[in-house]
C-alpha cells in the first residue's frame, strides 16, 4: 500500500525527460512481491491466534524482519535497473 505513494514522482517526471517507465515498472514489480510475500506470510500464520512468543524467538521475529524490510525496500531499485547504473 505504502509503496504506491511514490508513483507521482515516476509518473510526473521532469518535463523535459517525460513519464519514467523503468521507475514506473520497477515499483510495480516491487509492489507484486511485497503483496505476495504479505499474503504468504499471512496464510502461514493463520492459525496461530493463541500460541504463545517467547522472548527469544520474539528477538529472532524482529532481526528477520529487519532483513525482510531492507530487501523488499531495495525491489523497486533492483527492478528498475537504478541499482547497477552510475549516471
């Protein structure tokens, strides 16, 4: 959802240069595996209302969704091909 935001920015392009398809289509892209990975990880957890978090894997919860967080952050660069290119 929160990925969709930033469509304005790829969209309106400066004037000269028009609408930037490859930033356009990187976010798609990226917005596609966030949902997927979101309707994934909701399906597996479906029927785990009253299970109990202990400490440590509360702790093992939160650094892998630190890692989960900084690579689906990255899709939309990698999609687009911004994160290989140095102009």
């Amino acid at each position: 959802m929160l990925m969709s935001l930033p469509w304005a920015f790829p969209l309106l392009g400066e004037a000269k240069h028009g609408i930037e398809w490859r930033s356009v289509g990187g976010l798609l892209g990226a917005m596609m595996v966030c949902s997927g990975v979101g309707a994934t990880l909701m399906w597996i957890g479906r029927s785990e209302s009253g299970a109990e978090l202990l400490r440590r894997e509360a702790m093992v919860v939160v650094g892998l969704s630190w890692i989960l967080a900084m690579v689906l952050g990255a899709l939309p660069f990698w999609f687009s091909g911004t994160a290989w290119s140095r102009t």
